[in-house]
C-alpha cells in the first residue's frame, strides 16, 4: 500500500491534486513595496499589490523530485540530482527549473501556480527585506564614482554557509515565512534591468542578485566581486 | 697544538696567491643594510634610481609549512610558503649589489627546503649551497650582475614541481642602478609597485569529486602529484587564493598614478591584461636591459620567470586585472582588481546615450 502511494505521488496521480498542503500557504495583504533598484541605479520602485497567497516555505528537494519523476522538470546536477528530503529546500535550480515546476503544479491542480514578483516578494519577506542604501553622489559626470561605492558595498557583503538547513531552522518573519533570507535565494519572476527582453531574472535574498534564467550555481566571476547567492531555490504564489 | 701553527701559516701565504682570499672578501668595505620584507602585494620600500656604491642588502626569509584556505568555498592546500605568504614576498636591489639571504627552516615544519634565485649564477642558483633541514639556517650571498625582475623558489631535488606547486615561488628585481628607461633612455618612475605573484593550483578530489583536505603536508604529496600530472589546475590563483586580489585585497590608485605591476608565474605560461587600462611599458621577459614596449593589451609571462608592466591609470573606476584567459580568470580564480579613485575624463570615453529602446535610426 505505502508503495502505491508513493508510486502515485511521484507519477503525480490523482491521490495528491491539492498539490502544496492548505497550512504551508501564507496570506499577503494588500500593500505598496517600495525598494531601490537591484542593478544600484539608484531608481526607486513602488509597485501595489492587491494581496496574495505565498508558500510559507520554499519548495522541497521531494516536491521537486516529483515533478522530475512526471518528466516535467529536468533532474538537477550533481549529488542534487538525488535530493529528495521533505524538509530540505530544493536548490540548485535555474529560473527555468523554477517556472518549469510552477507550470506543472498548475497544470496538475488547475490554480494558477507562479514564481513572485520582486515586489511580491519584498512584501511578503516583510522586516527581513533590507534595502539598498540609497547614495547620492555630488558629481553625476563621473560614472567611476558609483562604481567605486557598487564595489565596496558588494566588497562588505560575506559569504554564507551554504550548507542545506532544515525548514525553519532559518528563522520566521512576521508574516510567517520560514527561512526568508537565509541561505537560499529565492527566484522571483521580475527582470533584472529594463526592456522588452529578459534573460536575467532577480534571485531576492539578502542582497538582489540579477542571474541568467539559466544558472543553477552561480559563481560570481572576474567583473564582478563579492559574493553570489549561497543557494538558488524558490517559493510560489498564488493569486 | 702548537705543532698545527706552522702549517696555518703556510696555508695563509698560499691562500693570499689567489685572486679571491678566504681571508679578504670581495665585499669588505661595502655597506652593509638590513631590509625588512613585506608581504605581497605590496613592495618593502626601495629607492628606484641610486647613487650610493654597491651594497650588500640582507634579507631574511623564513619558511612556513602551514594549511592555507585557497578559495570562497574553503578548499585547502598544505602549502609550503617563503615568509608565509604565497608569493614569497619581492626582494629588491639594484644591478652590482649583493643579495645576502638568511634562510630559516624552523624545527616545526617537517621538510627539507632550499632555494634557487633565476637572478645568481652558480650553485643551481643558490640551490646547491641552501639546502636546510627542520632546524636549520643558511646564508647564501649571490652577486645581482643583471637587472630585471627574476623568479626565486624552492628546488629540493625531486621534489622541485611539488614544492613550487604548494607555494614556494616569488620575485627578486634587481633594479638598474639609474632606474628604468623607456627605449630613448628616458627615466621612468613609479609612484607604487605591486607584486603579483600566479599560481596554478592542482588539489587531488575525492571519489564524489569533493577536493579532499589533508591533516598534514606529508599525507598530500601521493594525491597532490597524481593531481599535477593531469596538468590541469583546478584553481589558478594571484597570491595564494581566489580573490585575494579583490574586495578588500584589491590594490588601489588614483588617476594620474603610474603603477609597476611585477607578475611571476614559476611553473607556467601567463598572459595578463588590465580591462580598460593598458601596459604603457612592459617588460615582458622581466630583464630591464631589453627595451620595453609601449602600449600592450595582453602581455606574455613565460613560466618560470617573472615580467613587469608600468601603467599611468587616466581613468577612474574598478579595473580588473586578469590573466586573459578567461577560463583560467573567471572560472578558476585568475583575477584582481584595482580601485582608481578620481575625475572622469569625458574626452576618453563617455555614453552618448543610455541603453534604450531601439530607434529607427
């Protein structure tokens, strides 16, 4: 019997159609983020929402295991590959993994699954949402200048033990979200920049962090410096 | 004893036939000074034109067998180190002097070292005449008869990949005594010197493909050489570690500064490039008797030896200094940077305009 059940959850049966259990689900009240812009333009953002549903945890290595197991989502590299513990977070995975399991648990309980705005989620992260300080800086024809402030702010930041922690060990914030924050970035659907094209998506975490929709493990590189995203993960909204 | 006295004497007299005298040195008579190294980046204090007589300058270098973190992850390599750092620190005289170094092998380490400087003539370089047990002390005195900047490391017979490999390797620039010049014979001066020092890396993985980290130097060698004669690194590092060179390591200058950039690389071919810079002079091979050449984008470290680059920043901003192979930069730790403080020159560069939608023309 218990070999049946878990064959239907991992073929994505009819036994588990509510997808993400009612109690993991968190509900957003309606409001105005406000935050600077990730690439240190120094814009400011405010965007309304009129409120959501956010998972109070970000997705599982075994929610993902099993959206692998449906062949809708592609197995992840390395020792993740394997991954499939129900209390740890599902990383290593790209934005296209991320949307890709957001499609999928949509198609499977017909609600509109989907990766959070960076507004969104800013709301939801609540009191563990830090901004960029804002810099003015007194010569705007000399471009170095922000530069220079970019590199050591980015310079301060330290790097994270990365290590996998178990949901909660991470903290909660007021709204009730475990780990926001913590060692694991969350992909949010927002473009890093502005235009018609978005190849680059906001991973939301201490710092934002612009990454290729690609990447699964970033590094960060010679042009840039300080430190990349411990881990990438994700959680979903609803509507 | 008193029967020894006579054949003392006979010994002296014919000993006072040869040109270079047990009993008269070739140095009597010349000043003798006492330097302090500094860890690199940065360069001990030094004049870079002088006219003082040749000197013999001491130095003292202490080896340090130690485990060192070689990236952000906390990979380790049990380095072997000269004074602790990797690169050694950068020793600087001038043409006609004398190096006179004091090499410590302290009881605590657990290998036999020595050392070998491309800059002295003889001896292996020095190799032959330095080799220290745990305990031990030497003191090797080499005559600087060429200028340039040289490689120096450690070269204990068999062992010389390994040793160079965890760490072992820095820089001696011997100066001319007039300073540099550009081909017309122009002086040239630096306001800063900074020394970099590549290292390719080879740590030995586990079955899981984990970099495997080692209670002590010994255990390391089997894996560690297995690991070398693949021939490919899994880190290329300046100074010792990823990032050593950048964030709060990053070197600094201001516009209008002129920056001696002193690279070595003692097992393997280099190229490096300063994005959005230039090496106004280079000297490629390190060897201050060759012309420099002007206005390089990329310039080209043999292994084994030591080049130098001259740049006068004009532009402020973060430059990344690399080796332009950009798998080797980016991917396996390669890169610096440098911070210029300073006014933006608009007549060098400037955005006309900022990305935008595209406009019919």
């Amino acid at each position: 019997m218990r070999a049946l059940l878990v064959g239907a959850m991992l073929l994505g049966g009819c036994m588990q159609t509510s997808g993400i259990d009612e109690s993991d689900w968190v509900r957003i009240a309606a409001g105005t983020a406000r935050y600077q812009a990730a690439d240190a333009s120094g814009a400011t953002f405010e965007q309304h929402s009129d409120g959501f549903a956010i998972m109070r945890r970000q997705v599982s290595q075994a929610e993902y295991a099993a959206c692998v197991a449906a062949n809708a989502c592609l197995p992840l590299d390395g020792d993740l590959r394997e991954a499939s513990a129900a209390d740890l977070a599902a990383v290593g995975v790209s934005w296209m993994d991320a949307s890709a399991y957001a499609q999928w648990l949509t198609q499977r309980t017909g609600v509109v699954h989907r990766l959070p705005t960076y507004a969104e989620w800013v709301l939801a992260a609540g009191e563990a949402f830090q901004d960029i300080q804002a810099e003015v800086f007194d010569d705007a024809r000399n471009p170095a200048q922000r530069w220079l402030a970019e590199y050591d702010r980015e310079s301060r930041r330290k790097p994270l033990d990365p290590r996998p922690r178990a949901f909660g060990s991470q903290g909660s914030n007021a709204n009730g979200l475990l780990d926001v924050a913590g060692n694991v970035w969350e992909w949010t659907d927002s473009c890093f920049g502005k235009g018609d094209f978005c190849g680059i998506r906001i991973a939301a975490g201490q710092h934002p962090s612009g990454l290729s929709d690609f990447v699964r493990d970033p590094i960060s590189g010679a042009c840039s410096v300080g430190v990349p995203p411990s881990n990438l993960g994700f959680r979903l909204v609803r509507e | 004893m008193k029967g020894f006295k006579p054949l003392l004497i006979a010994s002296a007299i014919a000993l006072s036939f040869t040109s270079t005298s047990l009993l008269a040195d070739t140095t009597d008579g010349l000043e003798r000074v006492k330097v302090d190294l500094v860890a690199p980046p940065q360069v001990h204090a030094h004049e870079q034109a002088t006219s003082s007589k040749p000197k013999v300058v001491q130095f003292r270098m202490t080896i340090e067998e130690k485990k060192m973190v070689i990236d952000g992850q906390g990979t380790t390599l049990q380095a072997m180190t000269f004074d602790g750092s990797m690169p050694g620190p950068t020793m600087v005289v001038h043409e006609g002097d004398y190096v006179e170094l004091t090499l410590v092998n302290p009881a605590s380490n657990s290998m036999p070292h020595n050392i070998d400087f491309h800059a002295a003539t003889g001896a292996l370089g020095g190799a032959k005449l330095t080799q220290v047990a745990p305990g031990e002390e030497v003191v090797l005195r080499f005559k600087a008869d060429r200028s340039g900047t040289f490689v120096y490391h450690c070269a204990p017979e068999g062992m010389v990949a390994w040793h160079v490999l965890a760490g072992m390797s820095g820089t001696l620039m011997v100066l001319p005594r007039d300073g540099l010049k550009d081909p017309e014979g122009k002086p040239l001066h630096y306001d800063r010197a900074y020394t970099i020092g590549e290292f390719d890396l080879y740590i030995p993985k586990d079955k899981d493909g984990k970099y495997k980290d080692y209670a002590d130097l010994g255990s390391s060698f089997q894996d560690s050489r297995e690991a070398m004669r693949t021939l490919i690194p899994t880190h290329v590092v300046f100074n010792g570690k990823v990032g050593a060179l950048t964030g709060d390591g990053a070197l600094t200058a201001k516009v209008g500064e002129t920056v001696l950039f002193i690279h070595s690389q003692a097992n393997r071919d280099t190229r490096p490039h300063l994005i959005g810079g230039h090496g106004d002079w280079v000297w490629e091979t390190g060897k201050f008797d060759n012309p420099p050449e002007k206005n390089l984008e990329t310039w080209f470290i043999r292994g084994g030896s030591a080049g130098a680059a001259l740049y006068t920043f004009k532009q402020p901003g973060v430059y990344a200094y690399v080796n332009h192979n950009l798998i080797e930069a980016m991917e396996l730790g390669a890169a610096g940077h440098v911070k210029v403080e300073g006014e933006w020159n608009d007549d060098l560069m400037k955005q006309i305009k900022a990305p935008g939608p595209i406009t019919a023309k």
